[in-house]
C-alpha cells in the first residue's frame, strides 16, 4: 500500500509546482517531476495519511457531496456568527461536550475535526481516544450530548465511505 | 490616496506595537509584539515595490525570529524548573 | 466601479486592523494576544492580495502564499511553548 | 465580461465585511474560547471571499488564488484547533457563562496527555 500514498504525495507535489510556476513549458515539467519524485520517494517511508484512501467512483461521488455540505455549513457558521457578534445582547450560551466517533483512520479523524471547527458555533478542542471535545457557542442546557452527537454526524456518513 | 491612508494606519500599529515590545511586563507578549511588527513591514515593503524583501522579512522577522524566541524561552523555563 | 468597491474594502481591513491591534492591547492572557496575531496574518493575506489589484503584478500573490504557509508553523510553535511540549 | 468584474467587486467587500466582523467578534466575546471561534470562522471566510473576488476580476490569476484558499482552509482550523487546546491545558478557564465543561472533568480524572509526554 506504500505506492499509493508515495503516488497521491506525488501527484500533489507536481500539481503545486505547475501552479506556482504557471508554464508548461518541457523545462519546468522536467524539473518538477525529478523533484517531487525526489521528495515523495525521499520522505515517505512511513507515512500513513493516504493509506486509508478509498480510491473508487463511490467515494469520488461521496467526496463531492462532502464538499458541497461543507460549503453550506461553512457560509451557514459565518452568518450566525456574524448575526451573534452583531447583536446588541450578544446570545451566547457556550459549554464544551462529549462526542464519540466511529471513524477508526487518522486522516478522517483530521478531516472531521477540521470540518467541525468551521461549521456553525462548534470547534474541537481536544481528541482523547475515540472521544471528540466540542466547544459550542450556543448549546441546549438539557440535552448536550444530542447536540454534539448532531455536530459530528453531519459530516461522519461520508467520511465513513471516503476512508475505510 | 488610498495608499497613503493605509500606509499611515500600518505605520500607527507599527508605533504602538513598539511600545508594547518596550515596556510590557510579559517577555513573552513582546517577543509576539515584535513579530506583528515585521509582518507589517513586510507589507509597507510591498508598497514600495519590493516583493523580495517582503518575502524575507515575513520569513524571518516575523516566522523563524519568533520561533527561536520561543525556542529559548522554553529552554530558560527548564532550567528554572529543575534549579 | 469596480475600483471604487475594492478601495472601501481595503479601507474596511485597515479598519479591521486597529480593532485586533485593541484587542492585542486589552488581551488579559497571551493566547488572546496569538489569536490577535493569527487574524492579523489572515487579514493581511488579503490586504496584500488587494494590493496585487491595485499595484496590478501577479508576483505579490506568491508574498501571500508564503504568509500563508509561514505563518502558520509560526502560531504552531508559540502554542507548543504555552502548553509545555515544545 | 464587465459584470464578472462587477461580481468579483461585490464579493471582495462583502469578504472584508466578514473579516470587519471577525475583528468585531475578537473585541466583544467574553472569553477565549469563544475569541477563537468568532476570530478563526469569520476570517476564514472573509479571507476565501477576498481572494476569490480578485481571482473572478484578474481571470488568469485564478489558480494561484485556488492554491491560495486551499492552504488557508487547511491551515487555520488546525491552528484554531492548536490555540485553543493550547488556552486550556495552560489553565485558562472559560467564563462563567459556560454551564457544562466535559473536558474539564474528564482531564482531571485521568493524566493528560501533556504529563505523558514528561
């Protein structure tokens, strides 16, 4: 499983240096290749990020809407922050919960904490075994563990395709 | 004239952020107070048409200097602790 | 038009400027301070982007992706000092 | 061709509105956990509407800015992330608004991993 990853670091390389370079002339293509091989083949020995990639046409579909939800829910957070921040009375009610996650990969676990932070008043503060640690800006006093089993959900069913 | 308007306002954070390096208590909000400055440099640098030394100060002055800045404090910590 | 938008923008940044540079000020613990620093870097980006519009060369856009990536590895490591695992 | 600069004029003000918003938001939050929400959420996208706005009016300047977005919606929620477990486990409590604090009770009990580290 180690060409995999070796190959997506690969492709990513490339593609950074076509765009900082903005040509596709046969120099820099040379160039770039020999380098990001270099690197890739170089600092990979063990990495990990990308194993757990599913690289099938269900997961690019599941990628897609990922995106999209991610999208809605990141211009959703501003405009309630934005709303929150501007009233006089400022509306908060903030508390830190409890959520467990299924999701057993690494870099889901990266991506889903980074999904919460931007979405509507959640952030994750800490990660301790299989339990997530949510800052909420405005959360139910009755029902906290709801409310973060909500927050996680949102995103866990198609990271759950996306990674093993 | 919008260059000049915002030129003088880095300029005015750039003052005062010298004067929290200089006289704060705190070692360490200086150290950060110092690396606001050089970042606003490096913008007044490309005002002046310097991309290249923009990219140096940003890098150094306010990336690797504040880095070892904290890299030295840390280490002056541990000595406390263990005397 | 379009000129006119993008100069009410960059004064609306600036703006935003002196009001994270009040916050830098009243902040009661250091972290307030790095999250002051952390705004400022992203609200620089922009304003340097902006810049590229007006001065019109597209080399200032690299200064902001060096920002971008540099400014990061440097909050990472004043957090690592005030939690005690540098 | 002329309304697509139009476009791109709009979205690069309201970004900075967002980022105005996120300096807002830093100055009347009560405490630092709720500072880093409002700061890192509002910036982010006011920074991504900035740069997309430039990139909709220089056309061919559109990819760098794509690169551009991508590092900072990697980079700040981590760094978000970063400060924020950094502000609690150096003591900083949250403000007595906060009725239910999980990862107080839970650090207490058992080491935390900044003692494994030692």
């Amino acid at each position: 499983m180690k060409i995999k990853a070796i190959s997506i670091i690969f492709v990513i390389l490339f593609a950074v240096w076509l765009i900082l370079n903005n040509s596709v002339s046969i120099e820099y293509l040379i160039s770039g290749a020999a380098i990001a091989l270099l690197i890739s083949f170089g600092f990979c020995k063990e990495c990990a990020v990308f194993n757990d990639l599913r690289i099938t046409p269900k997961a690019f579909i599941y990628t897609f809407i990922f995106l999209s939800v991610f999208l809605w829910e990141l211009i959703k957070a501003n405009f309630v922050m934005a709303k929150t921040v501007l009233s006089p009375s400022l509306p908060i009610n903030p508390g830190i919960v409890r959520a467990d996650t299924t999701l057993k990969s690494k870099m889901a676990r990266l991506i889903l904490a980074n999904a919460i932070t931007l979405t509507p008043g959640t952030f994750t503060i800490d990660i301790i075994g299989d339990t997530l640690y949510i800052h909420c800006v405005n959360v139910n006093i009755d029902d906290t563990e709801e409310y973060g089993k909500q927050a996680v959900r949102k995103f866990e069913k198609y990271l759950e395709v996306i990674y093993g | 004239m919008i260059h000049v308007i915002i030129i003088i306002l880095l300029s005015v954070v750039m003052i005062v952020m010298a004067f929290v390096a200089i006289h704060h208590k705190n070692l360490q909000v200086a150290v950060i107070a110092s690396g606001i400055i050089s970042l606003f440099a490096s913008v007044i640098y490309i005002f002046l048409a310097a991309p290249d030394v923009a990219i140096t100060e940003a890098s150094i002055g306010s990336v690797i200097t504040v880095s070892i800045f904290f890299y030295v404090l840390n280490k002056i910590r541990h000595e406390d602790i263990k005397k | 038009m379009a000129n006119t938008l993008f100069t009410i923008a960059m004064l609306i940044v600036g703006l935003s400027f002196l009001l994270v540079t009040v916050r830098f000020l009243l902040g009661p613990s250091v972290v307030d301070r790095v999250v002051a620093l952390d705004v400022l870097t992203i609200s620089s980006i922009g304003l340097i982007v902006l810049l590229a519009h007006f001065l019109d060369r597209v080399i200032y856009v690299d200064v902001s992706i060096v920002y971008a990536i540099l400014s990061f590895i440097g909050v990472i490591v004043i957090a690592k000092y005030l939690e005690r695992s540098l | 061709m002329e309304h697509l600069k139009i476009a791109g004029a709009i979205i690069t003000l309201i970004g900075s509105l967002f980022v105005l918003f996120a300096a807002i938001g830093l100055l009347r939050m009560p405490d630092i956990y709720n500072r880093i929400q409002a700061g890192t959420k509002a910036s982010t996208l006011g920074s991504i509407l900035t740069l997309l706005g430039i990139g909709l009016y220089h056309p061919d300047w559109l990819l760098k800015i794509m690169l551009l977005i991508v590092f900072i919606v990697i980079s700040n929620p981590v760094s978000s992330h970063v400060l924020g477990r950094a502000a609690h486990f150096a003591g900083i409590l949250p403000s007595e608004k906060t009725h239910t604090n999980k990862l107080k009770e839970d650090t207490l009990e058992t080491p935390t991993t900044k003692e494994e580290k030692k």
